[in-house]
C-alpha cells in the first residue's frame, strides 16, 4: 500500500508536470514576438495625398501632395529627418522643405505615431510674385511593418503656412493658409 506522502508527493509532482505541460504553451504565445522589423538606422519615407485648405488663399480648395521624408530611426519609438513636399493647388505650388520628427507609442507590428513638421515653404503662384515663410505641420498617424524593411504609413495633420512676398509692398500683411492634410505611404 503507497503511503499517504508518497501519494501526495506523486500526484504533487505529476499535476505540476502537467500544468507545466499544459499551460507554457499558452504563456509563451501571448507573449510579444521579438522585433520581425527594422527598428534602427536609415529609414526613407515617401508618401503621397491630399490637402484640403480650411482658411487663407486657399480656402475651400484641395489640392494633391507628394512628400519625401529622409530619416533616421534612432530607436523603434523615435525618428527624425528632413523632407520636401509638392504640393499642388488650382493656381500655386508650395515646395516645403522641414525637419520631421516622429514618435512611434509602441514597439509593435502596428503602431500609431505622432509627427510634427517645422521649416520653411516656398509658394509659386501663376502671375504674381513668389511668396515663402514659415510651415508648421502637427498630426496622428499609424504605422504598419509588412517585413523588415517595409512599412505602410499613414497621417492626418494640420498645417500652417505663413507666407510673406520677397519684396512686399508697404502694410502689406503676411499671407497665412490652413490646411488639413491627409498622407499616405511606405517606409523602407
């Protein structure tokens, strides 16, 4: 006959094998997966759409938008870089060049992201004289790795455009169009 503490050690050591068995399978799977995706180093960004002006010269317009971001990731929470846009309204083109910095909130698969934008723009208007100051771009966007080196991003941001002629006028008051803008496209 098996002894009391004899039995309970058995079926002691036999359940904790048991759960063993059972239940780091499902710990390990809910577990994050390391990093499939570059999280350092160059990261280029091209990206394309639209703006809609809200105020200013542009007002009521949309016009499309084609962006080149040179950045570098310095972990996978932070990037920062310099860009150029195209950007294209009925009658002005605007070819803003700026400082980009990104702030990824989580080092996942999918992340959502906060940018802001600062530099100076240039706005060629058919017929008048060339305009140009300062543009401030803020916003939200996502981010999606499809592999290593791929990555789907998009943003919605607000943009601020103070443009100033070169040789204005005296009491002529600065230009300053509002926009929302709406990007997308891939990092690599």
């Amino acid at each position: 006959m098996i002894q009391f503490p004899t039995l309970f050690r058995t079926t002691f050591t036999s359940l904790l094998f048991l759960a063993i068995i059972i239940f780091l399978p499902l710990v390990s799977c809910c577990q994050d997966d390391p990093p499939q995706y570059k999280s350092t180093g160059i990261s280029p960004l091209v990206q394309v759409g639209f703006s809609q002006g809200l105020s200013g010269t542009e007002k009521g317009k949309t016009g499309l938008a084609a962006q080149a971001v040179f950045s570098y990731l310095f972990n996978a929470n932070f990037s920062a870089g310099l860009g150029a846009t195209l950007e294209s309204f009925d009658k002005t083109t605007y070819t803003p060049i700026f400082a980009d910095v990104r702030v990824y909130l989580k080092d996942k698969k999918f992340t959502q992201c906060a940018l802001i934008n600062l530099g100076y723009s240039r706005a060629t208007v058919s017929r008048q004289p060339d305009l140009s100051g300062i543009l401030l771009r803020a916003g939200i966007g996502v981010k999606y790795h499809l592999s290593y080196n791929f990555s789907l991003i998009g943003d919605i941001a607000y943009q601020i455009q103070q443009l100033d002629e070169k040789n204005p006028a005296p009491n002529t008051p600065a230009t300053e169009t509002h926009a929302l803008t709406v990007k997308v496209g891939l990092s690599f």
